[in-house]
C-alpha cells in the first residue's frame, strides 16, 4: 500500500545523491552562510532529523530553504532539502490520514501537491516554526478535501437531477448534513455516519459507492481493488445506486422541509 509513497522517498534521494546535486549545494553554500556550516546535502537533512539542537537554528535554516524554493533560485535544491527534512513528520501524516483514502496514489499526490502549494504561499513572517507549520498546514489542507462528502455523495442520485444535487450541496452547507450531522462534526464522525448511512441501505456495495461517487475512482479502478470484474463493478455499482437514490430523494426533501436555524 506504501508502494508509492516509498518510491517518492526514494527518488528524492536518488536525487540528492547525484553529482548535480551536490554541485548545486555547494553553489549555495557560496552565497549563504547558513548552508556553509555543513559538508554535505546528507548532513543537512540527518540535522533536521535530529530530536536535539536548537530550534530557532532550525528554523533559520528552514527559512531559509523555503526562501530559495518561493525566489526560484535553487529552488529543486531547496525543495528536495524540505521534502526529506521533514520527512519523519510528513511520514506520520500519510500513516495518520491513509484510512480516509481507498487509494493510497490519491493520498500521496494529494500531500505532494498540498506540501509545495503551502512552501509556494508560506509567509514566513507569520510562521513561528517553520517545521510544524510546514506539516500541519500540510495536514489540514489534504484533509480540507475530505469536507466535501455530500458534495460528492450527490453523484450517487445521477438520476436525481442538477436542481436537486446544487440544493443538496447548499443544505450540506448551510445547515449542516441531510443525515442530521451537527455542525463542525469530526473528520471521523463524517466518515463514519457517511459509511454506516450507506451500509445501511446498500449492504457490502457501500464500499464500492463510497470510492466511485466520492473518492473519483472509476468503476474499473474500484472493482479491482475490491477484487471485482469490471462488468461485476458496473452491475452491483448500478444497483446499488437504485436502491440508494430513493432514501436519498427523501433525506433531502426532509432537509428541506425542515426549518433553518
């Protein structure tokens, strides 16, 4: 399951260990003081690793790696030094967060592409530490995309119609859930009422309609990993989405029908 996520890990140090690399790190060495202090792109990361040392030296040079990638000026350099120095923690995220997500490729490109839009924006004079915020920041915005359950929970009623999936959408948004899920519910809780709402009407195929209309698989992709056929995929994905149209139709007229706070 960690296939991917491993591959990246080990592409980044392949390339850290390539003689262009080393080239360019000792470019910037030339020009910035922080990055003299060490002998080698190696040391650099096993420093970051390292539980003891000071902080607010580590933030410097955090600092100063993300000012490089944000000027464009050794900005692979400066990239690469950010992804494997805070790999142990960005390492506990995709552990933390890969039971939200049927497929593990999803997760990592959905932290890849998280992680470099947050060094692209960060700004530093906000930051206090630069680590944790490169990594919780990271965290939040990865899951920010697992908010929109209903929304995507809409493809299942295709027949249901545009007026009533933007309706259901903006009851989702206004008043909370059409299961009755309180405002500010956890990512957990989400998960859960959604999983057991379905199961509840559509039995073991819950599965397989959660990773179809929420998670962007296509029918093919789900019925392998759930050790389908394709043409088995398409059936129990076309019945199951009959049996769950009906009670979805009704959920929303009773969202509907009920008063706004």
């Amino acid at each position: 399951m960690r296939a991917r996520w491993a591959a990246l890990h080990s592409s980044l140090r392949a390339a850290v260990r390539s003689l262009q690399f080393d080239l360019e790190f000792h470019e910037a060495k030339r020009h910035h003081a922080l990055l003299a202090a060490f002998s080698d792109p190696g040391r650099v990361i096993a420093y970051l690793h390292r539980h003891e040392g000071d902080l607010d030296e580590k933030d410097r040079l955090l600092g100063l790696l993300v000012h490089l990638a944000q000027r464009r000026q050794h900005r692979d350099l400066a990239t690469t030094l950010l992804w494997l120095g805070l790999w142990p923690g960005l390492d506990a995220v995709y552990r933390r967060r890969l039971k939200y997500f049927c497929d593990p490729d999803e997760l990592v490109s959905e932290l890849a592409s998280a992680f470099v839009a947050l060094v692209e924006r960060l700004n530093l004079t906000n930051v206090t530490r630069v680590a944790a915020t490169l990594v919780r920041s990271t965290e939040r915005d990865v899951m920010a995309a697992r908010k929109r359950f209903w929304a995507g929970a809409q493809r299942i009623q295709e027949g249901a119609g545009q007026a009533e999936a933007e309706a259901a959408v903006e009851l989702t948004l206004s008043t909370g859930s059409v299961l009755g899920l309180p405002p500010s519910v956890s990512d957990d809780e989400e998960t859960s009422s959604l999983r057991d709402w379905l199961r509840a009407v559509a039995g073991d195929d819950a599965e397989l309609l959660i990773a179809v209309a929420v998670l962007e698989e296509t029918q093919r992709e789900a019925g392998t990993r759930l050790g389908l056929s394709h043409d088995a995929a398409r059936k129990r994905f076309q019945r199951a989405l009959r049996r769950v149209r009906p009670h979805l139709v009704r959920a929303l007229s009773q969202a509907a029908a009920s008063p706004r706070v």
